[in-house]
C-alpha cells in the first residue's frame, strides 16, 4: 500500500529471483486490474481495516474470472463491537476496531456473488496487548481464513 511496501516487495522479488512476479500499487477497495484477470485473490490481515467492508468483496468479485477463488485470513467478532471499541483508533490498530460481527461479513461476502466453501477458526491466533485481549474476551474476536469461489 506504501511507498516503503512497494519498494520492500520489489526488492525482494529482484533478490530471490522471482521475474513473475509484479508488484502494482492500489488500495484492496479499487485494484488497478481489469474485470474477470485474477484466477486467485488472496489476502491477509487487511480487510478489518478497511471501514468498507462491502466494497473489498465487490471488488474481489469484479476482478475474479467466474469459477476463480479468494482465500482471505481476516479478523471477525462473535458479537457486534460497541461504538467505544470502533472509536479507539488503538483498537483498529491492532486489527480489532475494523472487526465486522461473522454473521454480518459472511453476508457481505455472499451478497458480492461469491459462494462460500468453507470459513474456520484459527484458534491458534493470539492478541498481545492487554486492551485487545480483553476485547477479545468481551465480544469473541477472532481470526478466520475464508474459503469462496466467484460463481461461474
Ligand atoms: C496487518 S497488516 C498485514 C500485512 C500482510 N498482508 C501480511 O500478512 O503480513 C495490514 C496491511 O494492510 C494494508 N492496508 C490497510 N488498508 C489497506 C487498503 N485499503 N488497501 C490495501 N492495503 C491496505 C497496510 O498497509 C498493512 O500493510
């Protein structure tokens, strides 16, 4: 998304010989691809940030060629966030704030045409600081990885 992202990516790419790979500058909500390119669209960890939510999984749908697929890690609540915890800008940070309850995001997914095949728990996924663990208590926050496939 950065400068400084961009430049790491492509840095890396250059050193570990991966001449496939092309690195594109653009926010999750307006990728610089066109209708139906991607076969697979997979991200990590960005979409709780993102206040539209909505959006992402249109976008995701629009550059997926029918039948392509997306696998998405993401942090989702078992319980709807109060007001005071998606005003703490310390809570977005830690990916908490952006959290949409899973009812409500697996929604948004199916809503954008995409069928879900499968959505898990990562149990094994912890948050450190003290705020965030006890949001995490208070309204079941937890990491997902996401399955779904464009229909065809
Ligand atoms: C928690 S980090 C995850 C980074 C990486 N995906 C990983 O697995 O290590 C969140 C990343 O989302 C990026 N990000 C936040 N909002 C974004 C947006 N609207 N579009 C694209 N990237 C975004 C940030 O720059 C940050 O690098």
């Amino acid at each position: 998304m950065t400068e400084e992202q961009l430049a790491k990516a492509r840095r890396l790419a250059a050193r570990d010989g991966y001449t496939t790979v092309r690195v594109e500058q653009g926010y999750i909500e307006n990728a610089p691809v066109a209708d139906g390119w991607a076969d697979v669209v997979i991200s990590n960890g960005v979409i709780n940030l993102c206040d539209d939510k909505a959006a992402v999984f249109r976008e995701i749908a629009r550059i997926l060629k029918p039948g392509g697929r997306t696998a998405i890690s993401d942090i989702v609540t078992e319980r709807q966030l109060t007001e005071a915890i998606v005003c703490d800008v310390n809570l977005w940070a830690s990916c908490i704030g952006g959290a949409m309850q899973q009812q409500h995001y697996r929604r948004a997914i199916e809503d954008a045409g995409l069928q879900i095949c499968e959505m898990r728990e990562n149990p094994q996924y912890h948050f450190i600081s003290d705020s965030a663990r006890g949001a995490t208590v208070t309204f079941g926050v937890k990491s997902v990885s996401v399955l779904a496939a464009k229909r065809g």
